[in-house]
C-alpha cells in the first residue's frame, strides 16, 4: 500500500511565517493520484509550497483497498483523502485537511484571513460541492459503471442521469459568479477555486464538457490550470 513520493517536515512554519519549532512532523496523506478530492489536498499544499512534507501513501481505490478494515479504520467514510498526525490524529473531508494545511504551513490564506473572507469561502467552497463536484460524482457511481460492480453495490440510474443536468445548471451559476469576479470569491484565489477546479476535473474524466456559452468559466479554468499548484497535482 506504500507509495512514498516524499517525507518529513523538520520545520513548522506558522501562517506569519515564523518558526514554531523544529519538531519532527511526519504528515502522511492517504489518496489515490489524480482522482478529484486527492487533488485538492495536492493543489492546497502545492499553494503552500508545502507538497515535499508530507509523505503519499497510495490506497488503491480502484481494487476497493478503502473498504478494506484497515481504511475504514482511518476513516469511517471509506473515502481518500484522509490526513494522519504524528500523534495518530485522523482528518477526513478536504475541507479540514485544507483548514489544517492552511494554518500549518506559510504562504497566501487559502481559508481567508478575516471572518467575512472566511464565511464567503466557505459558502462558495460548498456551493462549489453541492452544485457540480457531488452532483458528478453521483452521475458517476450511479448513471455510468462507476468503480465496477464490486463496489457499486447500488446504483440508481434515473436518479444518477438528473445529476448531470444538475451538473451543468452548477456550471451555468459558476460561469454567472465568474463573469463578476476574477476567482470564485472576489479577487482572491481561495479553497472554492480549488473545489470548483476538482468538480471541473471530475466533469472532465466523466465526459461532461463546459457549454461553450460557458466563456467566463472556460477563461478562469485556463487561467487556474496554469498555476504551478495545479499544473502538478
Ligand atoms: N467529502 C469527501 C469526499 C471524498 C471522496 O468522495 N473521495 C473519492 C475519491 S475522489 C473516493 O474515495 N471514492 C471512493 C468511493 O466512493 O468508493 C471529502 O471531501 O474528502
């Protein structure tokens, strides 16, 4: 199950950018690569210049490694990513281990610095999930063969084919919030890009393509697929 791709953070840096300590910090991200909620904890830390402190470690998704007792352990949800602390502390749900990434590391907030910023981020972040990433993702394990018929125990086709319309009105809204603003809340690069660039990866992988009228959606995913964060997540 190991698949170490890096290691060790000697140095905990606080979000001002001061030395906390020079504590052993072992992080160990649990994921599968290139799948769509992996991928955010990949382009948090890739903001934080923080990708080489922590240590990967592959579940194999696919052949249901997540369902295995040892995951469910980890976390109850059998979903990756999972967070583990030093001290055996487990963090399920992107949105946490962003909120922990955030405040751990140095560089620009992802969660916002101030309790207006940071209520937006969260509204937009979850709208971001409610309106396309869980949307697809139901499309996925119900309207197509999803993870195989090992693991998708039931599946719900009509229910799983509305998703995609609900999909695409999430796309229209994004694409109405994007016309106004240059990222998803103000002018700031925050958590809700990266949620809604993970729906859009999502859409992607299951053929669910941006309308074209979709112009200000398009532009802002071509600008946010050149971010060195994304482009090597
Ligand atoms: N709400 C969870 C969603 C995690 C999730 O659905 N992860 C997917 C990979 S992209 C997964 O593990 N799927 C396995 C399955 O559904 O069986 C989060 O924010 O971390």
């Amino acid at each position: 199950m190991r698949n170490i791709a890096a290691n060790s953070a000697k140095t905990w840096l606080t979000t001002e950018g001061t030395t906390e300590g020079t504590m052993e910090m072992i992080m160990k991200i649990y994921e599968y690569r290139g799948f769509p909620n992996p991928s955010r904890i990949r382009i948090a830390l890739g903001e934080k210049h923080a990708a080489d402190k922590v240590e990967f470690i592959t579940v194999d998704v696919p052949k249901g490694e997540h369902k295995e007792p040892a995951f469910l352990a980890k976390n109850p949800s059998g979903v990756v990513p999972v967070l583990e602390l030093d001290d055996g502390t487990m963090i399920a749900e992107c949105t946490a281990i962003t909120e922990y990434i955030d405040h751990v590391f140095a560089g620009p907030s992802l969660t916002g610095s101030t309790p207006i910023q940071r209520a937006k981020i969260h509204m937009m972040q979850r709208r971001a999930e409610a309106y396309l990433l869980e949307p697809v993702n139901a499309y996925f394990h119900h309207a197509t063969p999803g993870l195989g018929p090992r693991l998708e125990t039931y599946q719900n086709k009509e229910w799983g084919e509305k998703q995609y319309e609900r999909a695409i009105d999430g796309m229209r809204y994004f694409d109405k919030v994007l016309s106004q603003n240059a990222y998803v809340v103000d002018d700031e690069f925050s958590m809700a890009d990266i949620t809604l660039f993970a729906g859009l990866l999502y859409a992607d992988f299951v053929k669910l393509a941006i309308l074209t009228e979709c112009k200000a959606l398009l532009a802002w995913r071509q600008k946010v697929a050149q971010r060195p964060s994304v482009a090597c997540c």
